[in-house]
C-alpha cells in the first residue's frame, strides 16, 4: 500500500534574474537594428550611386557621436 504525504511538496518555477537578461537583449536589438539600418545604406548606395559620399559622410559623423556619447558614458557610470 501506499503511504500517504506527510507534507505537500509545492513545485515553484524558477525564479529569472531579469537584470541579468535585460543588457544581452539590449545588444542582440542594437545589432540587428544597426544591420538593417546598414542594409539599407548599402540598397541605396548600390541603387543611386551619387549618394555615396554624403551618406559615409553622414555615416561617420554618426559613428562619432555615438563614440562619444558611449565614452562619456562609461566615464559616468557607476563603478560596481
């Protein structure tokens, strides 16, 4: 025969740490909006040619912003 529980056993799922899925998740999204965005630079200096020089210009100052502001960034955050 079977003996009976003494106690219940609660299964509980796993508990996510979702300060830790947050930044990957981040990343996975800025690259693959930074391959589209790339993607249609490339479409459009294939399919018009004359754009060519003002879109890596554009490119490149964009480029340097983003640089900067990253840079300044890690300057100001908080060490842990």
């Amino acid at each position: 025969m079977s003996q009976p529980h003494t106690h219940t056993e609660h299964h509980q799922p796993p508990t996510t740490n979702v300060s830790a899925t947050v930044p990957p998740l981040l990343a996975l999204t800025f690259v693959l909006l930074l391959l589209v965005i790339g993607g249609g630079l490339v479409y459009v200096t294939l399919t018009h040619p004359a754009v060519a020089v003002p879109l890596t210009v554009a490119t490149a100052g964009v480029a340097l912003v983003v640089t900067i502001a990253s840079a300044l960034l890690a300057l100001v955050a908080p060490r842990r």
